[in-house]
C-alpha cells in the first residue's frame, strides 16, 4: 500500500514503521515482493534520513509490475 500526499505525517502510526498492529513492527510494505535487485533495497535502506525523509530522496526507476 502507498499513499499520495503533499506533506509526510504520522496520522496512520499504526500502519507505518514500528506500527502495533504488525507482528514484525516494520508497518506497510511498499513493495509486494522483490523477484531480483535485493542489494539495491539494502543500498536504499542503508541511505540517510531524517524522519520519514529519505535524504535526499531516492528515485526509483524503472518499477516494472508483474501478473501472477
């Protein structure tokens, strides 16, 4: 699930990062499943932020959706 909005927020706590109502605590996914490039999740991952910031942001291109 990923949401459209002009400015970040922490209205939905319980969905995001260290949300209560996920076993895990690591809230919503943005990806439904990575098939190849995990290194580049971790090299995004491993990027600085400032509090729900990317900094500066990344840009992800080319996103290529897959039919079960």
């Amino acid at each position: 699930m990923s949401l459209i909005r002009t400015e970040l927020g922490d209205i939905n706590a319980e969905m995001t990062f260290g949300g209560r109502r996920n076993p895990d605590g690591q809230g919503i996914a943005v990806f439904d499943r990575v098939t190849k490039g995990m290194d580049v999740v971790h090299k995004i991952h491993a990027r600085p932020a400032q509090a729900q910031q990317l900094t500066p942001p990344a840009r992800i291109l080319p996103v290529q959706i897959l039919e079960d």
